[in-house]
C-alpha cells in the first residue's frame, strides 16, 4: 500500500507543511493569589482594515449551563464574534486551563493579507486583560505580552 493510502486508512490526511498558515502560543501565568480561578480566555482574529472576526478558541467552562452565562465577561470577543455563537463550537469550544504554555494553529485557509490577532482573559476574582498581535499571512509573526491575567502570546510560521 502506498504511504498516502495508508494515511487515508488510518482515518487522516497529511496536509503539506505550507498548508498551516502558523501557530499561536499563549501563556497564562500563575497569579499568586490564595482562591486561584482559571480563566476565561477566548482569541480571535480579524482583518487588521476592520471586517469581520473569526474565534480561534473559546476556553471556558464547559459543563453546565452556568458555564456560559460569563463568558460575556470576555467583553470584547462577545461583542466581535461570541454572542453569536452557537455555543459548544466544534474546533472553538474547549475547557478552561490553568497556568502554561498553550499552541494553537491558526486557520490553513487564512487568505494572504494584514491581520490582528486578539487573545482575551477574564477571570473571577481577578481582572480582565486584552493582548493583540498585529500579523500578515502568509509571514506571519508576532508577540505581545500582557500585564497580569495574560503572559506573552506569540505568533509563530
């Protein structure tokens, strides 16, 4: 059996490595306070001219209606693209994780173009933090850091 027949056997298609537009890797530090909740963190991206947004994740707790009657505390990811979600997304959606590093890939079929890529933290008990990356696809790369709720996030090819 040839090698690209196997892969669709095995239930997956090898995609070519010009095929990943990049990565995103966000950090969530570890706040030394004694009642530590995990954040909320959503990201998404958008045409750096204004359009419309696309969420790369929504990080929150999954279980239970309550789960999502905060995430509107991610004020600015509700307002471009959550409150019209149809919550659980497939490929968005996803549990709340606790401090460390975390990579993402970004959308293979991201058009060549300016971009900004926001990365929103909200956390009970805490603050709420926005970080945003301006990036161009296909060269993308980028980083910031936030101050408190978010480490750095970096884009990567």
């Amino acid at each position: 059996m040839r090698p690209a027949h196997l892969a669709l056997a095995a239930g997956f298609v090898a995609l070519p490595a010009n095929a990943i537009a990049g990565t995103v890797t966000v950090v969530l530090p570890r706040v030394p306070i004694a009642e530590y909740k995990k954040p909320y963190v959503a990201a998404w991206i958008e045409p750096a001219g204004g359009g419309g947004a696309r969420s790369l994740f929504a990080w929150y707790k999954t279980s239970g209606a309550e789960g999502t009657k905060w995430l509107a505390d991610l004020r600015s990811w509700w307002r471009k693209s959550g409150r019209t979600m149809k919550l659980p997304a497939d490929g968005v959606s996803g549990a709340t994780r606790g401090p460390g590093s975390y990579t993402i890939p970004l959308p293979a079929d991201l058009k060549p173009g300016k971009y900004v890529l926001n990365v929103e933290a909200a956390r009970e008990h805490g603050g709420r933090e926005l970080v945003s990356v301006p990036i161009s696809v296909p060269a993308a790369g980028g980083k910031a850091a936030g101050k408190t709720e978010l480490g750095t996030v970096t884009v990567t090819k």
